[in-house]
C-alpha cells in the first residue's frame, strides 16, 4: 500500500496536544498560569473534517482548560486532557467505538505518544518531533508542530476522499470560531 493509498482509508484522527496543535512552547505567567498558541489553519482543518463525518480525539497528558474550550468550539467531543497512560484509553476510545486501528490517524510528537501509534493504521509527527517518532512515523509532515501540521494531514485525507474543495466558492462552510 503506498503512502496515499493510507491516507485515502482514514476515518478517524487521534491527536496530541503540545507539540503537535501547539508548538511545544509555553508561556508562564507569574500567576503560574501556562499559556499555549493554536493554529486557526488547524482549527479550521477540524472543523471540515467533524462536518464530512469524520472523527477528531485529542488525548493529553496536559490540562489546560482554555485548550479544552477551545477544541470543543472546534466541535470535539472526544477530548481526553492530564492522561498519564494514552495507550489505555485510546484502547478504550477505540473499543467504546468499535473503530478499525487501520483507519486511524494518530499525530503525535514526543514518547508519551510512542506506544499509541504503533497500535494505528497511519502513524504520523510534525517535521519537529522527537526523533523516536520520526523514526515510527509512516508520514512526517513538513510543517513543524502548531504551525499547520495538523492541517496538513487532514487536508491529505479529505482531499483524497472528495472532502476538500480548492475552490473557496465551493466551500459552504462556518468559520466562526475558527
């Protein structure tokens, strides 16, 4: 199976949070309040893919309830924050869904990530990941973590399946909130 051909099955995408909708920086403020960025591409890229059907999970072992907010006016439902094991509960999300690993997308970039997507169909890391999962990623997007790498496997998957339109005319689409 070629490389497009892995993209084209995908269903469901698995997502981390620092590193990959972030880019691993954080601001502190003296307050001890932790500030991250998002890319609104990346929000947008979301928003698509829950409209055409597809599932979007976030697991962290962060716990950030402006990240939380924020992904749930993206539309996400599946959002799991401050865990500690994610190999445990992506096999829960999956079971509790009844999902094919196959047709899963798991974006991760740092060893807690490690275990989880060697469990799925098309592992992936933005271009900055650490290099133990580089070395397992089966796509290493060109764009670093919080830049737009989550775009950029989601565009791949619904463009593939007739999900993306190139023509901004074509797209009936809410960008509030993005």
């Amino acid at each position: 199976m070629n490389e497009l051909e892995r993209f084209k099955s995908i269903k469901t995408f698995i997502l981390d949070v620092d590193g990959v909708l972030t880019n691993s920086e954080l601001i502190i403020l003296e307050n001890g309040h932790l500030l991250r960025k998002m890319n609104v591409k990346d929000g947008y890229a979301i928003k698509r893919a829950l409209k055409m059907g597809y599932r979007v999970c976030v697991i962290t072992g962060g716990n950030s309830s402006g990240v939380v907010q924020r992904l749930k006016g993206l539309g996400v439902e599946d959002i799991y924050s401050n865990i500690h094991d994610k190999l445990d509960k992506y096999e829960d999300y999956i079971h509790a869904y009844e999902l094919d690993p196959g047709k899963i997308l798991y974006m991760g970039d740092d060893l807690p990530d490690y275990d989880t997507m060697r469990k799925v169909g098309l592992p992936c890391c933005p271009k900055d990941a650490a290099r133990e999962i580089i070395s397992i990623s089966q796509y290493v997007s060109p764009i670093a973590g919080g830049k737009g790498c989550v775009r950029d496997v989601i565009e791949k998957v619904l463009k593939l399946n007739g999900h993306w339109k190139d023509d901004p005319k074509d797209v009936e689409f809410e960008i509030e909130g993005l």
